[in-house]
C-alpha cells in the first residue's frame, strides 16, 4: 500500500511522523487541484477524528469505588454462609419466610457461580475489578485502612486451591440438601405449614 498522494504522503513516508495513523484523514489533494485554499485546509481539520483518550479516574476516586466492591463482596460472601444457617434454623424455628422462592434461588445461584469459578480456576470478577481499582489508585492490592484491612483479611485467606474447591463443593451440596429437606416455596405451595408434626406430636400435644 502506496504512501498517500498529497503534502501529508511525501511526509509520512520519510519522516514517519504520526500523521499517518488509522484514526486520521489527511486531505488528499489530486494534480490539478491547485494549492489548498486556508479555508479547505480548516474545514478538512474540523472534521478530522481525533483519537480515543483513555478514562482517567481520580486516584482517591478510585480507591473509593475499590473499596466499595470490597463491601459488595463480602457481603455476597456472607449472604452464601449466613443463608445456609437461616434456611436451617428458620426451618426449625417455623419462620415462614425462609423459604421464600427467590431467596432460596438467590442463595442458590450465588453458591453455585462460587462453585463453578473453583472448578473453573476463574477468579471471581469482583476481585479482578477490586485489584484493578487499586492499581489505578496507586495502593496496594491488601493494604488501606482499619475497616478496609479486616474486611480483606476476612474475605481473602491463603490456603492451597484443592481446599477451596473442597470446601466450595462440599457448602454447596448442603445448600442441596436443604432443598430437599427443605423445599422452597412456590406460588403453589404458599400456603402449606413450615414444618408439620407427626401425629404421635400432636396426641401428645392433646394430652
């Protein structure tokens, strides 16, 4: 591909000055046209794409929003652990509304792309997002204030991968479990008792 006719060619081909990139457009001037008027010359320019600038974020800014993902994660983590331990204890203690169809979904899915990432060896997006944060701000990947360092310390812990995904594994087949033992509610089933008694319970009950 030949340099481009006009003032622009000569110069882009000896000199290899940025005048020649992708993004620019050079007015191309054919033998005959005569010299180009000052006028042509600031209309081609006007209407010249200028290059794509990269989002610049604010140091503070984005140590700000990392820290904000590291709340949004921890308390996704805690809704996983915490929602096993109210499915059961709801259950037992008769509260309707632990077996809600949509939070038992939500506790479901959210345990079940945890499981997927460790069998996957895909680190969570969260944490991507939050490290790349950081950088932008110039901080250390684990570092930052009090509340910030024990959040981290309470989320990221080091231990080989195989116990991870035993672990992850293991927590999901309870979640499993308690499905079947436990079944969610539906729209049919809403008015169906937490839990019912056997009915030597409640002859003893009559007693």
């Amino acid at each position: 591909m030949g340099a481009p006719r006009g003032p622009a060619g000569g110069q882009c081909a000896e000199r290899g000055e940025g005048a020649c990139r992708l993004w620019s457009v050079a007015p191309v001037w054919l033998p005959g046209q005569g010299a180009a008027s000052p006028h042509q010359t600031s209309a081609a320019a006007a209407v010249t794409p200028q290059p794509l600038q990269p989002v610049l974020l604010d140091p503070s800014l984005s140590l700000l929003l990392a820290n904000a993902v590291l709340v949004i994660h921890v308390g996704i983590a805690a809704f996983v652990v915490a929602g096993l331990l109210l499915v059961i204890v709801g259950n037992l203690e008769h509260w309707e509304w632990v077996n809600n169809a949509w939070f038992r979904v939500a506790h479901a899915a959210a345990i079940g792309i945890v499981v997927a990432e460790s069998w996957l060896d895909f680190v969570c997006p969260l944490t991507t997002f939050e490290m790349w944060l950081r950088s932008r701000a110039g901080a250390a990947s684990y570092g930052g204030g009090f509340i910030e360092h024990w959040l981290q310390q309470l989320l990221y812990y080091s231990a080989p991968p195989w116990v991870f995904v035993a672990g992850y594994t293991v927590f999901a087949l309870l979640v499993l479990a308690t499905w079947w033992y436990f079944p969610p509610r539906f729209k049919g089933r809403v008015h169906e008792p937490v839990a019912t008694k056997s009915p030597r319970s409640r002859a003893d009950a009559h007693r």
